[in-house]
C-alpha cells in the first residue's frame, strides 16, 4: 500500500537544492500526519533558510503547519531585500569565506569570522549567542536549529558572493570604519602612533594612517589601495541603482 503523498512544486531559484530528478514539475512526498511542512521541505534537500512563502492550495501557511495527504504546496525564495528583525544587522561566516569576509568589513559590515574549522555546533552557537546571520555554503550547517539566522552563499567566487549578500540584504554600508583583520573599528592615527609598524619606504612616504582600536593593526592608502577602492566602489554604485 502507497504512503499518502503531497505536491510539492518548488520555485526555480531553489532548484539548486532538489536533486535533479525532481526540479521539474511537481515533486510527491510522503507525509506522516506528525512531521511539519518545513521538515519535509528541509528532507527534500532545501534549507528552511532559503525558503520565503509556503503555500498549501493557494494560502499562505508556516512552516510548523502539519501537511494532509493531497495538499499541493509552493515553495518560494526569500524576499529581498531580506529582513531579519530582533537584532541589528550582523554576520558570522565559516572558514571557507575568508575573502567575502573581508570584503564585507572593508565595507564597514559587521562581520565575524572563524578562521578554523570549529565545528558546525560551535558556530551555530556563536550564531544564536550572537544574533548573527550565518553565511555558508555548508547546507548541513544551514540546517542546525540553534542558528539564529542563515542564508546559503550561493556563488563561489568572492566577487559575485558580496553582490549576493549585498542585494539579498542591503546592509548599511560605511567603508573604511572596519579592520579587515579582526572586524574592530578603525580610528585616526599619527605616523609616530603606528611608526613600529612601518617599514622605511612606507614611512617616508605615507603621512595618512589609521589603527584598528582592538588589535592595534596600521593601514594606510598603499599598493593595494586602487583595487580597495575598486570594490568599495562597486559596492557603492550598486546601492545607488539599487535606489
């Protein structure tokens, strides 16, 4: 005898996510009358962090709602820009997105980043103790239910990464705020304040310095300032268009 079944159809953007023999048309799966419509969204491969309105037979239910054989549901992508209320806007990335997280900071994102493999309990911990959003391309991880929030990195390469994060959030931006190392605020400083930490040539030939107030780390507009300014930019241009 045949399990009892629902449709579940899932919107294009979160194909990624469905195992292929499924992204077309509709997709049945077994229903229980116990397990929640976000257990068997989240079984059929989709992260509930990707996942914006559920529809059974047209209306709009949450993701607790318990599915009845021979309901038909639409899942569809979050909304951008995206609001994650209780907490201003705050990330945490994993280990494998050291450069989006820089760049983010570079930007004046508050950003937090684990430059070691911690495990996926330790992050979604720091995640909830935090109320940071967790960025990631680890779907297990998106997965955990202590995260406060998540969001799937869906690109793999830094450039297009921070357009995603920055469209998908708009977070405020406030360039050169940030140490690109540790996320600490940036404050003026002297050349004699940062002296020990400039070489000869850069001492005598940059006047205009600025040291993070938490781990003490000098920056100046050196070599690789254009290509800084290059993504600042970018990032700049695109909130303006964005309106």
């Amino acid at each position: 005898m045949n399990a009892p079944e629902i449709i579940v159809e899932f919107a294009p953007e979160l194909h990624l996510f469905v195992p292929h023999g499924r992204r077309l048309g509709a997709t049945p799966a077994a229903v229980d009358g116990v397990s929640t419509l976000g257990h068997v969204v989240e079984s059929l491969g989709v992260p509930l962090t990707e996942v914006g309105t559920l529809t059974v037979d047209g209306e709009p239910v949450p993701v607790s709602h318990v599915p009845r054989p021979g309901e038909r549901v639409a899942v569809r992508p979050v909304e951008r820009p995206q609001h994650i209320p209780g907490a201003p806007l705050r990330f945490l990335l994993d280990v494998h997105l050291g450069t989006l997280a820089r760049r983010l900071r570079l930007l004046g994102v508050d950003t937090a980043y684990e430059s070691t493999d911690i495990g996926d309990p330790a992050l979604a911990a720091r995640s909830a103790a935090e109320k940071r959003v967790m960025l990631s391309r680890d779907r297990g991880l998106l997965r955990r239910r202590e995260l406060w929030a998540g969001a799937y990195v869906y690109s793999t390469r830094p450039d297009d990464q921070l357009h995603e994060i920055l469209d998908r959030f708009r977070p405020a931006l406030s360039p050169w705020t940030r140490c690109t190392a540790c996320n600490g605020p940036l404050k003026q400083a002297t050349k004699e304040e940062v002296a020990a930490q400039l070489k000869h040539g850069t001492h005598k030939t940059y006047d205009a310095f600025a040291q993070c107030a938490s781990c003490g780390r000098a920056y100046w507009k050196g070599a690789h300032h254009d290509q800084l300014e290059a993504i600042v930019e970018r990032a700049l241009s695109m909130r303006t268009h964005d309106g």
